[in-house]
C-alpha cells in the first residue's frame, strides 16, 4: 500500500513539475516581447546609447524589430523635426524589417525624433512597448531669416543651384561643388577663376528700389587677377568684386535719379582704412572701420569663409556694407553737394538696357552674363578670356530681399548662419 501511494506521489510531482516546465517555455515565446533590434541610416546606427548626429538625408530608414511585423500595424511611425511637421513617410515592410521612405530631403542639421508607437505588433500578436529614437541630420541647420516674407530668393548650393524660394530658372553652365563652411561636402559651388559661371534668368528682377544681398563666400587669392564674385551688366547693373588678394571688395551699382532718365554709377568701395568723406575718403562715406590694426580686409577674408551683407535702403539713401554681422562701411547719397544728380536717386537698377550690352541675366562667377557685351573688348572683362577677372573660390547661402535688412537683423542672421 506504502510502495503504490509512492508511486502516484511521485507522478503527482512529476505533472506539476511538467506544468512549471511547459508555463516557463510559453513564458519564453511571449508575444509581448516585440523589441527594436537595430534602426539605420545607411551603416549609421541611430538607436545607439548616445544620439547620432550627421545622419543621411537622403537615404532611407531601416527599422529592424525582433520578429516579424504585422504589416497591417507597419505604418505606425512618426518623423518629426524640432519645431517642425511630421515627415511624410512611404513605409514598406519585410519581416523583422520596417523601410521608412522620407517625401522628399529631410532638412539639414537638425534635429529629429522617430517615434517607434505601440500600435505596432508582431505577426504573432505580440506588442511592443514603443520607443523614441532622437538623431541630427548632415549640414548646416535651415535658418528662417529675418523678414523671411520679403526674401524673394534662396540658393543654398546643396548638390544644386536651384532656388528654394521664388521661381528663378538657374542653369549651372560650369561650376562643381564643394565643401562648405561647416565642412559638410558638396554643400557651396565652386568655381575654378577661368571659365566657371552660374546664370540666373530674369535677373533683373531680383532687384528692388531698396534690397539686400547676404551672401558665404571663400575668396581664393591664388588666381593672379582680381575676383568678379557675382552680378548683372557690371556696374551698369550692380555687381561684387573682391581684390585678387582680397585686400578691397566693392559693390559697383547703378541707380535711377528723378532728374534724368540716365543711371548714376557709384562704387561702394571697402579697403578697411577707416577713410570716411572728412579725413580722404569718397564722396558721400560717412562710415568706415578701420581694419589695418587686425590684419586688414583679408584677414577677415582671404582663403576662409566670410559672411558678407550689402543692404541700400532707398527712403534714406543708405548703402551698408557688414562682413561676419558687424557694420564696416557706410554711404549716404544725402551727402552729395547741391545739384548733383545723385541726390536724386530713388532706387537701384539692374542695367535694363538694349543688347548686346545689356542682358536680363544675373550670373554668380563674373560681373556679367556670357551674352552680356559689356566689357568684351577688355582682358579683364571679356568672359570667353580665361585669364579675365573669373571668381575663384566658394559661394553659400544666397539671399536677395526685397528690403534693406537693418544691423540687428543682420547680425541675426550671422549668428543663426555662422
């Protein structure tokens, strides 16, 4: 009686035991164990202990989970900018493999959150308990500018010369791209001082009676000749020119007056001698900064990147000069003797005048446009001559507005840009 009570303890024991055993296994296999096992950009981990930075954006997003994803529940992700909208997402699964597809680039330099949500489940039931996923993305973070509603055109060069603001047909005749400030690659256009030029149709239009032009541009001093940084019909027009050691750079413009139906020509003119219209300097100068005990002009420009701002406000007759957000020159038309034709000037022109001398084209890399003859009879102005005054180096970040930005806004945009 002893020996059979044994045995049916013993099987007794024995189930119970099987019964923890088989509890534990369906413990193991639980469907609520759905994890993130690895998200990618390209070969960049962005799940990692520490938020990933210079993240692609361009490429596509892997998520890969830790079991097969019920594709029903596959969609449930969010992309977000700081401060921004939610990306557009094409979303495309595989098994444990989630594909997310951005509509579009995301933006530079910012940063993003994936959210991983809790609707997503297993194909076999299990859940997932979501997840946060923060990374920054390659480049130089987006600035709004300052009077954003009156910037009228933006070329940031990123791998483009297309505008992102305004309608502007840009055609990249010759130029390449490079690194730009923050060293990010194929993100400024370069141009080789010889034959390189960017033209813009409808040039003229990029021109108010009062404007502003913000600009990047990396001055190469080793072309041997001096560096027309951009503009439309020369100074019969309004154009950037930059001394071949970078130890001047002027805005040469043409402006309409009340007076005549000629233009009046005046070079704003910056040596960073500190001259104004009182101790030698123009005409009209009432401001100057005086760079000589720093190095001079190309210490701030030569070989290295340079923000530079040119703004004419035409209800005071103003024409400003700002290099890396701070004032270096100033020129106040009021200041002409009586008489004078350039007391009536009443806003900048483009040049608009009969071909060939005259074209509607802005160019970025000369003072002109190839169809544009002005000049065509000197070395240094003649386009198909190599050794004329072709711009060698780097632009960034173009802006034209349709108003004169003032000195806090500008400096605004330095610090935002920088």
């Amino acid at each position: 009686m002893q020996k059979s009570n044994w045995g049916i303890y013993s099987l007794s024991t024995l189930l119970f035991a099987g019964a923890l055993i088989t509890s534990s296994c369906k413990k193991d296999d639980d469907p609520s164990q759905v994890t993130v096992s690895s998200v990618k950009s390209e070969a960049k981990e962005l799940a990692g202990a520490t938020a990933a930075d210079k993240v692609s954006v361009t490429a596509n997003i892997v998520v890969t989970f830790s079991k097969a994803i019920n594709a029903a529940t596959a969609a449930d992700f969010t992309l977000t900018p700081a401060g921004g909208t939610a990306a557009t997402l094409t979303v495309t699964n595989s098994g444990t493999a989630v594909t997310l597809d951005p509509t579009g680039d995301l933006l530079t330099g910012t940063s993003y959150t994936l959210a991983v949500k809790t609707s997503v489940k297993a194909t076999d039931g299990g859940t997932f308990a979501g997840q946060n996923i923060t990374f920054k993305t390659d480049g130089l973070a987006n600035v709004t500018p300052p009077r954003a509603a009156n910037q009228i055109a933006y070329w940031n060069f990123n791998n483009n010369v297309n505008s992102s603001v305004g309608s502007w047909t840009t055609t990249n005749v010759s130029s390449t791209y490079a690194a730009d400030r923050g060293g990010y690659a194929n993100s400024s256009v370069a141009f080789n001082g010889s034959t390189d030029i960017i033209e813009v149709d409808n040039g003229a239009a990029l021109f108010a009676p009062s404007s502003t032009w913000s600009f990047w541009v990396w001055a190469d001093t080793t072309s041997g000749h001096g560096l027309f940084c951009m503009g439309i019909n020369g100074f019969k027009g309004s154009h950037v020119e930059i001394d071949g050691k970078c130890n001047w750079f002027k805005n040469a413009a043409s402006f309409s007056t009340s007076l005549n139906t000629d233009l009046v020509a005046e070079d704003l003119w910056f040596n960073g001698e500190g001259a104004t219209k009182d101790n030698g300097g123009w005409q009209g100068w009432n401001f100057n900064t005086d760079l000589r005990p720093t190095g001079g002009v190309k210490n701030v420009m030569a070989m290295k990147w340079a923000h530079v701002v040119y703004s004419y406000d035409a209800a005071t007759k103003l024409r400003t000069v700002y290099i890396n957000g701070v004032k270096m020159m100033q020129a106040d038309f009021n200041l002409w003797p009586a008489g004078d034709a350039k007391l009536s000037v009443s806003g900048q022109k483009a040049g608009d005048g009969p071909a060939p001398e005259f074209s509607t084209k802005f160019a970025f890399g000369f003072a002109k446009d190839r169809s544009a003859g002005l000049w065509a009879s000197e070395p240094w102005g003649d386009f198909t001559n190599p050794g004329a005054n072709h711009f060698k180096g780097r632009l960034d970040d173009v802006r034209f507005f349709n108003v004169a930005l003032t000195g806090t806004e500008i400096l605004t945009l330095y610090n935002a840009e920088k």
